[in-house]
C-alpha cells in the first residue's frame, strides 16, 4: 500500500515537472541578463558584445547589460562567472585569451571546455599587421628585415597574455624567424592606442577600429592576418601571401554559459543567438568591424575550442608564453 502511494507520489511530482519545464522555458528571461566580457571596453570583441548585447535584448524582452571584467589572462572573469548560478542570466563572451587560459596557467581551478557550455561563435574577423608610420614598413618583408637587423627592438602591442594579437605576434615571430619584443596591456584599444602614441612600433590587432588613424596617416596596415585575403578587405595583402608562408591568424569570439544551465533555457538562450546571428542587421554592425557572422551550432563551437588549443599549444610552448 505504501510503495504504491510512494509510486503515485513519485508519478505525480515526474508530471508536474514535465508539464512547468517547458513553460519556465518559455518565460526565460524574466528579468535582465548580464554579459560577462573579459576584456577592457573598447575593442573589437567588446564591441561585438555590445552589438549582441542590443539584439538578444529585444528578442528576450529583457535588458542584457555588458560588464567588462579585464585582466588575470580572462581568470578574473571566468571566476566571476563560475561564482553565480548556471540559470542562463549570466554570458560570458569567449574568444581567444579563454580558450588560451588552461595553456597558460595549467594549474587553474576551473576547466574551460569542461566548466563553460559553448553556444556558438558570433563572428570571425582578420587581425591587421598594423604599424607606427616612423616605422619604414610598407610591406611584410620590410618588417621581417628590419626586425632581423634589430633583434629584439622592435616591440609590439597586444591585448594581453595568450589573447589573439600576442599569439598572431608570437607566429610571426616563429614562422619569419624574427623577435619583435611583446608588450601586453589590457585590451586591444590601449594596444593600439600604443602604437599612435610610438610606446609601441607594431601591432597585430583587427585593423578595422584603427581605420579612421590609417585614412589620416597615424597608423600604417601592412597587411592581415588571414591565409586568403579577406572579403571586407579586399585590397590589403596577407602575410601568408607576403613572404611569410603558413601564416595564418582569425580573430574570433563567441558566447557560452555555465556548463549544468538547464537544458530549456540554454535552448532558448541559443535559438536567440541564432536568430539574431542569421539577422541581416547584425550583419551589418559586425562588418563594420570586418567580422562575419559566424552561427554554427554548440557540438561545432565546442569541436572548435578543443582544435584551438590543440592548434596553439606548440606557440605557447615554443615562445615560452605565459600569464602575467
């Protein structure tokens, strides 16, 4: 008598929750949603935040604030993240300094592939070889040979340890045979703010937000960083083409929640993005920065993660790069 009671009991709370399931689904969000970015406003992925930010705020009916958390190599803001509940109302903005934090710093207390659940990537964009215009660079192997002249002279700007602009640095470095010396800041903006400045020669970060200092002459670019030349840029040469065979460097970021969010909201979450990825609206705003949209689905987001810690694992080590 008891264990069929206990049954019907069990049967009724198994129901009760196949039929509210999919209807909190459907009321996710009902407040407002942060989106984490580990990284100083101001540059290109910040700024892809942003545009995101905007759409899934109008989709969900609900604001989606950004808040940049800068520094520790993205630790800090993945720390900040791993600290809240895995309910869906905290993103968090990948790109390559996350994805780069286990090469880094081995003895984390956190797992990026395993901690975090990927959504998809949101976009794709070239990193500009961009330089000071005192600099007597115009072409790739102008850079090549000055740095082989003077080894460990000419310096270069990035957003940080492991982030795409050192490690499209450090490649140069090793596939031309060169040392440009790395100077980190926190964030792109300030890496380019370096080289207007003269702090810094070189940088190899997305050309577009530095367009309006190249039409007026206070930033040169040399080239970018794509193995084929890029659609939104179609007259700037790459390095791979210029003299430096198998160079290679996307600029890429994505948006991810912790992993154990439940399956309906991380649905929902997803068809969002997906939505607004496919928008032509969204589109526009990242061509604005030379991104394209990038929407793919999370097994191929997550397929992506691990080929790119696969791909960058022998620079970190072969360049010695590590966190500050």
């Amino acid at each position: 008598m008891r264990s069929d009671i206990l049954k019907f009991t069990a049967g009724a709370v198994l129901g009760c929750c196949v039929l509210v399931q999919p209807a909190w689904s459907q009321n996710f969000p009902e407040r407002s949603l942060r989106l984490i970015v580990p990284l100083a406003p101001g540059g290109g992925n910040d700024a892809a935040a942003r545009v995101v930010a905007a759409g899934l705020s109008k989709r969900f009916g609900q604001q989606v604030v950004v808040d940049n958390r800068p520094g520790g190599g993205s630790v800090i803001a993945s720390q900040v993240v791993l600290g809240l509940p895995a309910d869906g109302y905290t993103l968090y903005l990948f790109s390559t300094n996350v994805s780069m934090a286990p090469l880094l710093q081995p003895k984390l207390p956190f797992d990026t592939l395993r901690d975090f659940a990927p959504l998809s990537r949101i976009g794709i964009s070239p990193g500009g070889l961009i330089v000071h215009p005192s600099l007597p660079v115009h072409k790739v192997m102008d850079l090549v040979a000055l740095a082989k002249a003077r080894p460990g002279e000419i310096t270069f700007g990035s957003s940080g340890p492991g982030g795409g602009s050192h490690l499209g640095g450090e490649l140069f470095n090793l596939l031309a045979k060169v040392k440009l010396l790395h100077i980190p800041y926190k964030g792109s903006a300030f890496a380019t703010t370096s080289v207007l400045s003269g702090e810094t020669q070189v940088a190899f970060n997305n050309p577009t937000s530095s367009l309006p200092h190249i039409k007026a002459g206070r930033l040169r670019l040399v080239a970018v960083t794509t193995a084929k030349r890029w659609p939104l840029l179609p007259g700037t040469p790459t390095i791979n083409e210029s003299g430096v065979s198998g160079y290679e460097h996307l600029i890429w970021n994505g948006l991810a929640v912790r992993s154990g969010t439940p399956k309906p909201v991380f649905d929902r979450i997803y068809a969002g993005l997906i939505e607004e990825l496919k928008s032509q609206q969204l589109a526009d705003l990242l061509a604005h920065d030379s991104s394209l949209p990038s929407p793919e689905t999370p097994q191929a987001f997550l397929r992506f993660l691990e080929d790119e810690q696969k791909k960058w694992r022998p620079v970190v080590k072969q360049a010695g790069i590590s966190a500050l």
